[in-house]
C-alpha cells in the first residue's frame, strides 16, 4: 500500500506497544471476549490543528484485520482545526483488532500535532533532568516511564533511554526498555475494564479485569490492581483485595482530572491536597482504608500528573505532616511537552450495530459532526 511506504512502518507493532495493551489481548484471547467496541480519540490541549491522524489510520489499517471485518474509522484529515477534547478519531471495531494499536497511533497524533502548532521538538537533555528531578524527588521509590503514548513510536528507544538515564526504574515497551537489558512493563489499562464493565457491570469491571488478570498471565508478573475506571478507588480496592484473597501486590490510581477521587475532597486551596485527579487527600483516604482493612501489605503506584516534581514534592511533604507513606511507586510519562491524545472506549457491543454507552466514569461518548469515513 503507497502510504504505508510513504510513512515506512514497521513489519512488527508489538516491541512498541505499552506492555498492558499486549497483555490485555492475551487475556480477551484466553477468555473469548472479543466485543465490538467505539474508540473515541481526542486531544486536551488547544484550540489548533490536528496532525498526525493520516498517518495513524495507516497503523491501524496496516497492522489489524479492520477493513475484512467490516470495521470503520472516522477521523478528522490533517491540518483541520478543532478545540480542546473534540473528537478526532473513532475506531469501530473488534477489541482483539485494535487493543495493542493505541501506543502507535496515539503517539504519531500527539508529537505532530505538537509539532505543528507549537514548532518544538522533543529535547532529550530536558527529559533526562526532568526525570531525574522525579527521580531523586521520590528518593528509593521507583519512578517509570510511561510516556510512549505522548510521542512517535520511532523516537521512543532515544527517549526511553534519556529517561533511564534520568533515573527511571523501568518503561513501558520493549523497545524502550531493550538498552537497559529489561523488559517492557505494565498491566492492566482501562480499555480491558471497560470490556469487563460490558460484561458484568460498571460496579465489577475492576474486579473482574484483574481476575481475569490473575487467571491467564504468568504469576511472576505483580497483580496490580487500575482501581479509578468507575471512581471508586477506594471501593473497588477493597473489593479487589479481598477478591484476589493474597494475591494483590498494588493498586494503581490514575484518577483523570474530570474526576474527585473516592475519599477525595474539594480543592481547598492548598496545591495537590483536593480537587480533581489524583489528590493527596484522595491518597491518603485510600492508604487508610487498605490500612484497616487488613491490606497493609497492598502497595499504592500513581500515575497521572507526576511528571510535574512539584506534585511529587507536595505528596512528600503530605508524608511529613500526616505521618504515613502515600506512595510505594511512581509511573511517569509527561516528562516533556505535548499536547498529549488520548482514546477511551465509549460504547460497546457484540455487533457493530447494536452498542451501548459504556466508558469509564468522565468519559463519554462526544460526537463529532466533522469526523468523516476514512476505512
């Protein structure tokens, strides 16, 4: 195909993949799901003009079986203008075609869309300081990169190691991770919840994504727990714990800022402690929780927001003055600028055209009239 030449992809997707994409299709293979599902991509920053979207329906095409299964994309064409969270993408599909695509395609729309409307490029002296400022902010705590999304796949092993050489623990691909000699690292992504939730309810998808989790990949692999997908952090911790009966490491909270954390407060004025996203308050209100519930041994990982180290010194402080450890481990990805796309799935169905509105707490389906058909 003469575009997929003109962008030169390459023959395999997966070393670039985030590691929970590739263990989510191993698990809706083992368990036999494979619904039809509504991808919907936007990014937050703007007002300005998309980029990079031609080039993602090439990966999509290229690497899933969409168009034999009758799938279709919807997407906005290069260099139209859109506004903060519009809809520039929908991917209509069977899960297991598409789960492990969201790295690729979403990085490509971020680092040119960035690049087109800012004229910057990504700077690997400044990542490396900037991871390092986490780094030596959360002391003996691991911090890692879980930034391949946020820029292209091609550029993804320089940044990586640029992060590791900044003090990251681990990344999120293979490809990223190959010159530390490690391993790409990660495990349970909203999408795979959001097929559980289909399937048993909003109120179980927690649970049930990380039994399922526990069921079908390798027991050397920790069991954490994506505890925000309904906003139940709290909740469904507990209910997730007592599920896996021993067998959960951490729970990971990666509370999006259209959300107040369960246990959260109202933003009260002081930096990080309330408000949207993952909040101090809404931490220390879940650590107690595990804490007396008898799941002291459960580790807290957040994500979202902890590329900025003055959050990371808040939290810090936070431990100070409350006396208790809020965090066991960091993952990182905005350690450069961005303008960051994202997909959620917003509905879903066993038939492309019988889906139902399913998405995670804050977001959902937002149509777009100037969306068109593109495969």
């Amino acid at each position: 195909m003469e575009n997929e030449k003109e962008y030169n992809l390459p023959d395999d997707y997966r070393p670039f993949a985030d590691k929970y994409f590739l263990r989510s299709r191993e698990i809706l293979e083992a368990e036999g799901l494979n619904p039809w599902v509504n991808m919907q991509v936007f990014v937050r920053q703007g007002p300005g003009t998309v980029h990079g979207v031609d080039e993602a329906v090439e990966i999509v095409k290229k690497y899933s079986n969409i168009e034999d299964v009758g799938g279709k994309i919807y997407a906005l064409t290069d260099g139209m203008q859109y506004n903060p969270k519009d809809t520039l993408m929908n991917i209509i599909a069977p899960i297991q075609e598409i789960i492990e695509l969201e790295t690729m395609y979403l990085g490509v729309i971020s680092a040119e869309t960035t690049k087109h409307n800012c004229g910057c490029d990504i700077d690997l002296g400044q990542i490396e300081n900037n991871m390092r400022a986490v780094a030596v902010a959360a002391g003996d705590r691991p911090v890692m990169y879980f930034g391949a999304r946020h820029w292209r796949y091609d550029r993804d092993a320089e940044v990586s190691e640029a992060a590791f050489r900044g003090g990251a623990s681990d990344c999120s691909t293979d490809v990223g991770a190959k010159k530390a000699g490690k391993m790409g690292l990660g495990t349970i992504p909203h999408a795979l919840e959001n097929i559980y939730a289909y399937y048993f309810g909003m109120e179980n998808a927690v649970v049930k994504a990380t039994d399922a989790f526990d069921r079908v990949i390798d027991p050397k692999i920790p069991r954490i727990a994506l505890v925000d997908y309904a906003n139940r952090e709290i909740t469904d911790s507990i209910d997730t714990a007592r599920y896996l009966d021993g067998n959960l490491s951490a729970v990971r909270v990666d509370t999006p800022g259209e959300n107040m954390m369960e246990g959260g407060i109202p933003f009260d004025g002081r930096e990080y402690w309330g408000g949207n996203g993952v909040s101090i308050a809404g931490v220390h209100s879940l650590r107690n929780a595990l804490d007396n519930s008898g799941f002291d041994d459960v580790d807290c990982v957040l994500t979202s927001g902890f590329g900025d180290v003055e959050k990371v010194h808040a939290f810090n402080r936070a431990e100070e003055e409350l006396g208790v450890k809020l965090y066991d481990s960091l993952g990182v990805g905005g350690i450069f600028d961005a303008w960051m796309a994202t997909a959620d799935i917003v509905a879903v169905g066993d038939d492309p055209s019988n889906m139902r509105e399913v998405h995670k707490v804050g977001r959902p389906a937002r149509p777009n009239p100037y969306v068109r058909r593109v495969a």
